[in-house]
C-alpha cells in the first residue's frame, strides 16, 4: 500500500509534515508519497538524508479560508484534490491532509467519490481510552435524515471490527437521556429506526457525559450534535490542563509536586490528545481519506499514518462497501 | 424573600436539603421554608437545632423514574408541584429543587406559569470562570423554532445584567463554526434573526470549544445541543479527574507530589463544579425556579439559595419581563 500524504495542509506544513511521512518510512517501515511543491519538498527530504519518498508536484493549495466547495472545483492540481483523486475506489491506498476539514471533505465526496449506496459519508471521530470509540457524524452533515444515522451505524460499526478484535460493536445514539423516549422528534425516529436494524447490535441512547465510560464502542449522531460534543469535550480538556498548569505555578510547593506527578499527567493526557492517534477518518466515501488535525506536528502526522495502514489492512473501506 | 426547597427532591433528600437549608440561615441570613414530610424535617431540624425555618408539610413525592407529565399532573401534594405554586407571580421568592428535571420544568411550567409572551422556557446552565456565563437552553426544549432563539438571548441577557455588573451582555450562538454560514438549517435561520435585533449584543457564532474561553457572556442553542455540549463537557471533567486520579497513585513519587499539588488542583476543580454554584434557573417561567443538582449535598444547596438571592436581588425575573 501507498500513503499519499497532502504536504501543503495544516498550520505547520510543510515541514512538520515532511517530517512526520520521514519517520513514517523509518520507524513504520511505510511507503509513502508526499504531495506539494516538489522543489521545496525535494530539498527537505534531501537535508533530511531520506531517499525512499517520492513525490508528486503540485502547483496550488487549499487555504484554510477559501469556500471549500468553490476551491476544490477550481483548483485542481491542488495536493487535496490530486491526493483525494488518487486513492479513489482503491482498497490498498490511503490518502491524509491536516487542511481544511470542510475542503477536504468537498474534495473527497467530488474526487474520491461516495461507496455506491451511501447516502452521506461522515467524518468520523476517535476515542482512544481502554479500547477505540468512534463517534460520527462529527461535521460533515449539519442536517441529517434518520436513515442517515443507520447508515453511520454500519459504517462505524465496519471501522471498529476492522481495527479491533471486536467482531461486533455495540452503537449507541447520541441522546440527552437513556430512555427510549428521549430526545428530538429526528432522534426518535433515528432510534426507532436503529432499534430494527439486525445487522447492528443497537444498544439505545447514550447521553453524552456517558460517552467516555465506553458504554458503546460506535457513537451515532448528526454533524451538528457531533461536532458541538467534539468541541465541548475539546474544550474542558483545554480548560482542565490549564487549571492544572495554573495549579502547578501556584507556589513552590506546588511546583516540586507537579516535578513528581506531571510526567504522569502527561501520558494519560496523551489519551485523549487528537495528535497521538493522527486523524478522523471519512467513512463512506470510496477510498481511505483521513484528515489529520489541523496543527499536526511530525508525530501526528507518523501517527496518522500508523493509523491509514490500520485502517487499509483491517479492510474498513471493503467491510464498509459490503455492509451497505 | 423566602427561599422554598423541595425537601424531597434529590438523591441526597431530606437530610443533605435540610442541612443545606440550616447552613443558609446561618451563614447567609436567608429566610428558608422546606416543603416535604413534616415529622421528618421537625425531628432533624430539632436534631439540628434550627427553629429559624419554617415547614410546609406535603404528603406526596415525586420519583426521579415517573413519567414527569404524568406525574406532576397526578401529585398535587408533592413538595415539587406545592413549591411551584408558591413562587408563582412572585418577584421576591425563589423554589429550589434537586428533584427530577423533567418533572421540575413540567411543575414549573403547569404550577408557576410561562411569562406573558414567552414562547418556550428555558433551562440555563451557569458556568462560573473568571465571570459568569450562560448557556441556555440545556434541554428544556429538544425541538426549537428559529425565534425561540432571540428569546434565549434576551432571557440570558437579562440574567447576566442581573447577577453580574455587566449591564450589556455578549451573546454567542453555538455553532459548528465561526463563520456565519455554519450550521443547520435551523442554526442558519437563528443567526439571521438574531443579528437583527438590536436588543442584544450578538456577536455571532461560538464554537463549542470556545464558550469556556468567556468570549461570550451568553451562549444561546436549542435543548438537544445544549444538553450535548453541558454533558460532553461533564463527561470530559471526569475523564480527566480519574485520569489525575490514577496518576497521582502511580508510584510513592507521584504520591508524594499529588499531596503537595492536590489542595490547588481541587480548588481551581471546584470552578468547574455545578455543586458550587448550586443550580440551573429556569428562565421564562413566572417565578424564580432553580434546579439543584440532582446530587446535592448541603454545601450545593447552600449554594443555590445563596444564587437565588442573587437573582432575586438583580430582579432577573423583572428584567425578562420587561424586556419581552
């Protein structure tokens, strides 16, 4: 398999990127092609000391502040657009970009295409606690139909038993309470509907303070819900490690106890640090297209790949077009 | 003013109430009156001895699995449906609960009444970080029309500028972007309407992961994402908690740093707290209505009665009539 990587994408490229695809090669042992400027990339890899990297030229990029949809039309020897157009209907490569999630998103549902059958593809996000969760949508459609949700269902539902040992996941629906009766009139239907659904093991609603716990393995919802609990969580997070820093500089005590225990910290942290397990892959569209984190540094870009080479041997996009 | 709480209400009901309810007549001079079992709440307060607090004697509870409608409707000598009935018109009382949520909004709406022109109430959460902000509605209502929207903004407004110095408050939709054209249909529509009126300040749309940042004063959704974002953001706290949790225990290093960082980390925690704050108003009900946290201890009931003297002292409850 090859990893196609978009080296012009994300707040750090393309260096941190070029980076990221070196140690790739050297520790994941991975083949990769790096899209961009060819002179630029070209003198990287070279100081680098990295031969086994080829690349494929581009001219333009995607900015993060271009309209996605008009961008990736007009600029088609952009790395997106070659990247996403590459690895369409092809069940061994993989493609990743740290740009513009709704332009790479534009880019994949226009150059890699939809699964035949998929209604929506969604970007699907992941946990990585005592075992992966995976929540989608988490963006990509702000309205959604109830059949959407089964849909999502599948599709998570073939992410997770194609990169775990877990044959059948259970799915869980968003919800803003446990019981049946919970929830918007498209929440009801999306229940009713997931409720008689065989091919899934539907274990009901799930509220979202409940999430983490790993009650279910595949979290089902619109890109709206999804993306607000994304954030939220992101953004407690945030608001707990700088509590925690504030905490550590109060007075020297406290900064001896933080020498002792923040190495520690440090590593759960990482738990649930988007950097560490490299990006969110798009499920439904008709090639592996993972969208790393917009300010990936070299080992979320490494981790990223660790991840696409998952994904392609544990056959997602396969599990996934048979499921529909 | 007095301040009516719901004795039966919460998991920690009678006795973590009534002792709640005693720390506010002698910490706070608040003038208190329980409503639940008689004999009970007699004994304790004599056990206690508190004879500063008046009982209103209800022979009936609501339970946290009864269908709330149903139950408020059947009730009428419930603590919950008595106190509703009480703050009804009122601008100078307040009712706490810890009970039910769905059964509180359900009495409140039933026994206190909707403010004249109010559409929908709402349920406001508080976070309190370097100042207050409000987020509102938090499930109250899963399924929203556009113009309930600019009813949120103005209720949260109007609690903001009473409970705080800030006479004109920000107010942020809560959106999966910043730009305007983000969101749902739904979300698309409230912005328009919102950005037209000129009794706000809208300042736009707010990512999730930005509301803990203070940049607005007032976040306005609708019930379901609202609901989503207060508990991803919950769900994330703990995660984090039990993961310093486990550090700490790690080793005697670590053990010996978390006792020197530990009394800093559970301060700067307790910011983060609903307990601390004591309880989400329901804004657009004719009354001052608080839902304590259904876990309250009488510290986190202390609390409530100490916030709803503050919004019967800012007259929140006028402001929101006046300005509808």
């Amino acid at each position: 398999m090859t990893v196609f990587i978009d080296a012009m994408g994300g707040d750090n490229a393309p260096f941190e990127i070029i980076r990221g695809a070196v140690s790739a090669v050297r520790e994941l042992g991975a083949k990769i092609t790096l899209i961009g400027e060819e002179k630029l990339i070209g003198e990287e890899l070279k100081k680098q000391g990295e031969q086994g990297i080829d690349i494929i030229p581009s001219t333009q990029t995607i900015d993060m502040h271009e309209d996605p949809v008009m961008a990736v039309r007009k600029k088609k020897d952009s790395s997106m657009v070659i990247g996403a157009g590459l690895v369409k209907g092809s069940f061994s490569d993989a493609f990743i970009s740290a740009g513009s999630t709704g332009a790479l998103l534009a880019t994949a549902l226009l150059y890699t295409g939809r699964i035949k059958g998929i209604q929506r593809p969604a970007i699907c996000t992941m946990f990585h606690l005592d075992k992966p969760i995976a929540v989608l949508d988490n963006g990509a459609n702000a309205d959604c139909k109830p059949e959407y949700f089964v849909q999502f269902a599948k599709m998570g539902s073939a992410y997770i038993s194609g990169v775990s040992d877990n044959p059948r996941p259970k799915v869980g629906l968003l919800n803003i309470g446990a019981e049946e009766s919970k929830g918007s009139a498209l929440y009801k239907e999306a229940h009713e509907l997931l409720k008689n659904d065989d091919s899934i093991d539907f274990i009901g609603n799930v509220e979202a303070s409940a999430v983490f716990s790993g009650i279910a393995d595949v979290i089902v919802c619109d890109g709206f819900a999804g993306n607000i609990f994304l954030k939220a969580s992101e953004g407690a997070f945030k608001l707990m490690m700088n509590m925690l820093k504030d905490s550590f500089y109060a007075n020297p005590l406290t900064k001896l106890g933080a020498l002792l225990v923040k190495k520690q910290i440090y590593a759960k942290k990482d738990m649930v640090d988007p950097k560490t397990y490299g990006g969110s892959p798009f499920l439904g569209v008709n090639g592996t297209v993972l969208k790393a984190h917009g300010n990936s540094d070299a080992l979320a870009v490494k981790n990223a790949v660790k991840q696409a080479i998952t994904i392609t041997e544990g056959k997602v996009l396969e599990k996934i077009t048979q499921f529909i």
